[in-house]
C-alpha cells in the first residue's frame, strides 16, 4: 500500500516534466510490451508426410575430378559422384527439401539451441542439405587432412567466406534471416564443392532421406502451401490442409 502511494506521484512527476515541450508526441508514447504467442494447444496439431518421386529418365550419375588436387583424390579408392540428383533405390529423391511456404499464423517459434552440423569429410560436404531455423548454430567441422574454405551465397543473408584448416576448430554460424529455397554452401578451394542450408523462421521443415519421405509433425490445424525444392529440379508446391490429430498425406513427383 505504502509503495503504491509513493509510486503513483512519482509517475505523474514525470509525466509532467515531460510534457512542457513535447506535445502531443510525448503524451501519446507508451511502452508496449512485446508478449509471447501462446503455444499452440497439443488439440490443435496434425502431421504432414508424404514422399517425393521420380519418375523421370534416371540421369547418369556425375563424377567429381578430384585429380588436380591429389590431397583429396588420395583420400578416396573409388569414384565420388556429385550429389544434385541421388535417385533412391525405391525410385524417390534424396536431399529435396520440404517446408511449408504460406499459410503460418504469426507466431514467434523458439529457436533450438543445439547446431545441426556440417562436415568437411573426404573433401565434400557432409550432409549435402541441411535446414537450421534462424539463428539457429550450424555447426561447421573439417574432418579433412586438408585445407577447406567455406563460402555461403546467400541472396537474403549476408555472404561471407572462411578458411578452415585441417582439422580446424568447430565453425559455429548463425543466418539471421530466413533464407528459402536454401543457401548454397561453395568451398573456394575446391569448385566441385556443394551444400545447401535452408534458414526456415518456423520449425515445419524436413530433408528426404535414402527412403525419400519426410514427416514434418506438430503443425497447427490449417491450410498451406507446401513447397519442395531440389537442387536440380527446381520447386513444387502444393496446398495441403492439416487436420487436428491427422497424417495428411502430401506426395510430391518429379519427372526429370
Ligand atoms: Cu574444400
């Protein structure tokens, strides 16, 4: 009782020393407390997945030339091929990234604070296509006896390079804006380098595996559009509706 009565001059003292030459502006200005979006009632989610299919003329597979730069020749006894196309052997599409492209309310989604790691291995990236939200860590390793030079080009965040040494200690980055259709990742030293960072600002998103399905859980009963995209094959959307506590099914086919 007793601090509320000494609070409630002090306020309007200020009030008034602020309002001698400020008009308007200054009585009009008030502090508006960001709140959190309330989590979105468990009733409420379904699930998306589905599969992406191809069903195109199985391109030949690309081998990478590693001849000039013996470093990372030697570290292989067989071929390397290029991942921009891995067909599975059921006949799906590895590394096509899936996220829902429209119809999210505005909504602040946390963002997780363990890194989704990338390595530098056998002088290529590994995994070939990753997703982050924004500001989450991606956790950048070289595993190589070699020197690596990391280049993301961007066209929303800002582009940077950075070499690695053999070995080098762990590259923690963060892309502050959302970025898709992905990043693409180069390596300045070596030009058959490849990977792709989606930076999605909510956490409906997923990579296809060796079996070519995705499921993206936990997404609030709606209506979407669900975009694909594929290194070499470009984008596919589709609208989808998600049902409170269902699996809507969303299939995607390339045909090459
Ligand atoms: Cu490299």
């Amino acid at each position: 009782m007793t601090g509320k009565m000494f609070f409630v001059p002090l306020a309007a003292a200020v009030l008034i020393s602020c309002g001698g030459g400020g008009g308007t502006e200054k009585t009009e200005k008030k502090v508006v407390e960001a709140t959190p979006a309330p989590a979105a009632d468990p009733a409420t989610l379904g699930t998306i997945q589905g599969k992406v299919a191809f069903t195109g003329e199985k391109p030949a597979p690309k081998v990478l030339s590693m001849d000039a730069t013996p470093a990372c020749a030697r570290m292989h006894s067989g071929p390397v091929y290029a991942e921009d196309v891995v067909i599975n052997a059921n006949g799906t599409l590895k590394n096509a990234f899936v996220y829902i492209k429209s119809g999210l309310a505005a909504r602040e989604y946390p963002t997780p604070t363990t890194g989704v790691k990338l390595d530098q291995k056998g002088c290529v990236y590994a995994p070939h296509v990753i997703g982050v939200m924004v500001n989450q860590p991606v956790e950048i390793s070289n595993s190589d006896d070699t020197n690596h030079n990391i280049h993301p080009m961007p066209k929303v965040n800002r582009e940077w390079n950075e070499s690695q040494p053999p070995k080098g200690d762990l590259k923690v980055k963060t892309f502050p804006k959302e970025e898709l259709p992905p990043i693409l990742f180069k390596c300045n030293i070596h030009p058959w380098m490849r990977a792709w960072v989606g930076v999605s600002s909510h956490p409906f998103f997923a990579v296809t595996g060796e079996d070519g399905t995705f499921t993206i859980k936990d997404v609030p009963a709606g209506e979407y559009t669900l975009e694909v995209w594929q290194e070499r094959y470009g984008v596919q959307e589709i609208k989808i509706k998600v049902e409170p506590k269902q699996a809507v099914t969303a299939d995607f086919t390339y045909k090459g």
